[in-house]
C-alpha cells in the first residue's frame, strides 16, 4: 500500500464523512425546530447545538426540560445518553493515545457516533498508517458533520415557528428516539435491555419526571450486561 | 418551560461541559490505562436503556392528544421501530414512520 500523507488522510476522512450529511441534516433541523418550539431562544437552541454537540443528548434534555424535570434531573438523564461517548474515549486510546495532548483535546469535541464509528474500521484496514494520518482522518471525518449540525440547526429554529401543529411535530421525537435504537437492538442483551427500559420506566411514571427514567436506565443497563454475561457462558 | 434564563444557560454549559469531559475521559485524562471489562460491558447498553424508556410514554399517551392514546401515533411508532430494527437504517426507518404518520393521520381526518 502506497505510503499516506497526514493531508491525503484527512481528504479521505472528510470523503468518507459526508454520506452522514443526510442524518445530521434533518435531525440538526428538527432540533431547531423543537428548541425553539419549546421555549427556547435563538441564542440558546444555537448554544446547544455548539457546545453540547450530541443529537441524542439534546433531544433528551429538551424534553425532560419541556416537563419541567429538576435541573439535576434534566443533566443526569441527558449525561447518561452521551455515557456511550466514554466507551468510544476509551477504544479510541490504542489508535490516538500517543498523539499531543491538544490533538486529543481536539479529537474529543468532535468524538461522536460517526467519526467514531468509521474511523475504528478504517483504522484497522490501515495497518500502515501512523498516529499523525489516524488523528487527519478523525478530523477529516468530522469536518463536514459539525458546521452542518450547527448551521442547520439554525435554519430549523428559523423556519420552524412557521410550522402548522397539524404536521404533528410533536411526533417527530419520539420516531427520532426509535430509528435511534431500533437499529441497536442486535443481540438478545439489547433487546432484553430496551424491554426493561420501557417496562420500568412506564412503572415508575408517577415519580418526579426524570427519576423514574434513571431508574429504568440503571436496571436496564445491568439487565443488558447480565443477559451478554449469560450468553458468553452458554456459548462457552 | 418553567426555568429561569440563567438555569436554562446553566443546563446547556453544564451538559456541555459534562459530554466534553465524558468524549475525553480515557483519550486526554486516564491515558493509557485500560478500562474495567465490567463497566465497558454496562457503557455498551447505555443507549438503549435510556432512549426505550424516555419513548414509552411519548408513544402511548401524547401530549398533542391530550393524553389519550392515538392510533396514527402508535401505529407510527411500531413501523419505525419494526423498520429501524429490519433495516438497521436509521434514514429508512424514519421516512417509513413520517409516511406512516402521516398516511394514517390522513386516514383518521386529522391532517
């Protein structure tokens, strides 16, 4: 394999980024259009599609903040979403741990679902490749995902008040969540783990809004590691 | 929304800067060190403990209904879940569950 330049690295990082433009752009869209029909200012809905950077998160926070959660609730239950970003932070460390710290710094804003997920197969067809074309990559991936998630966010919250209710928008979140997980649901364990999830969190609907989800989040996620810990044993 | 503007500005910088610090954890602050195999196990369902179960609710007793249970809604719901879980194409299971939506609203004359 011919030798790769960090430049030549990063153009194929942002090649291989741009088929994610037709998920982030809708869902950037409808998150404007959501904050913003929720109470939420221009400046704000803006501030968290910048500094928070997490499709899933927002949408969460957003409606736990549309039912007037606690605000410990509102951030526990949003920060428990992005938990999975700890996991991609730490798969992460074998390919880019020698890298500068400022370049992980930099890796780490924009470390979401996509770059992660297509530079951890890329990075293992390119056996050849050192940390300085790995880190191009990741950033090229990620170049054309984060100015379309901000810019379009903008335009959702621009042209969404303009949105009559009978389009029922308000739907547009729970499908959002579903094609969400619904295509995680791969094994036994997950499945076990979302039908503990629902079951647990319709029980404890009546506790303060919020609660009753992190409850279910918590017996959800040690059902869905039990189960994969059983299985492991039956295969074995 | 009941909160003030400075809490709303405070549940944005603080979820911002708790999803930084979780994007950077092992890769800028543990280093190298590897990460238990027990708590890798419980992070990898994390999103679908949390999402089902925020969804629940929505689906079967909605605000824009008052509450009651709506047909073109649930209906909506199961077809994405029933696609996204087929597919495993997030694109496809949302354009499926909008036109199912919408189909069935039409149906019911409510669109």
């Amino acid at each position: 394999m011919p030798a790769t330049t960090a430049k030549s690295a990063y153009w194929s990082g942002v090649r291989d980024g741009l088929p994610f433009l037709l998920v982030v752009t809708p869902f950037a869209v409808l998150f404007g259009v959501v904050a913003m029909d929720a109470g939420l200012t221009l400046g704000q809905t803006m501030g968290f599609s910048v500094t928070v950077f997490a499709g899933a998160a927002q949408f969460a926070a957003l409606q736990l903040m549309v039912d007037n959660a606690g605000i410990a609730l509102v951030l526990l239950a949003a920060l428990a979403v992005n938990l999975r970003m700890a996991m991609y932070s730490a798969a992460l460390v074998p390919w880019l741990g020698a890298a500068p710290l400022w370049q992980r710094a930099v890796v780490a804003y924009v470390n979401v679902d996509q770059t992660y997920a297509v530079s951890m197969v890329r990075f293992d067809e390119r056996t050849d490749w050192g940390v300085a074309q790995r880190v191009a990559f990741f950033l090229g991936v990620a170049t054309p995902i984060t100015p379309m998630w901000v810019a379009m966010t903008a335009v959702g919250a621009l042209v969404g008040s303009r949105i009559p209710p009978e389009w029922a928008l308000d739907f547009a979140l729970p499908i959002t969540f579903i094609g969400m997980f619904a295509p995680m649901l791969k094994t036994l364990a997950h499945v076990v783990a979302a039908a503990v999830s629902v079951a647990v969190a319709l029980a404890l609907l009546g506790l303060p809004s919020g609660l009753g989800l992190l409850i279910a989040a918590g017996a959800a996620m040690v059902a869905g590691a039990t189960v994969e810990t059983i299985m492991e044993r039956r295969a074995a | 929304m009941t909160y003030s503007v400075g809490q709303i500005w405070f549940i944005i910088l603080a979820l911002a800067l708790g999803t930084y610090l979780i994007r950077l954890s092992f890769l800028g602050l543990v280093g190298r060190r590897p990460m238990p195999p027990a708590v890798l196990r419980l992070l990898r369902y994390t999103p679908v403990a949390v999402l089902p179960g925020m969804v629940a609710p929505l689906v079967l007793w909605p605000a824009a209904t008052g509450g009651q249970i709506d047909p073109p809604r649930l209906l909506a719901a199961l077809v994405t879940l029933a696609f996204g879980f087929k597919t495993r194409n997030l694109l496809a299971a949302l354009g499926t569950g909008a036109a199912t939506l919408y189909a069935a609203l039409w149906l019911t004359g409510q669109l």
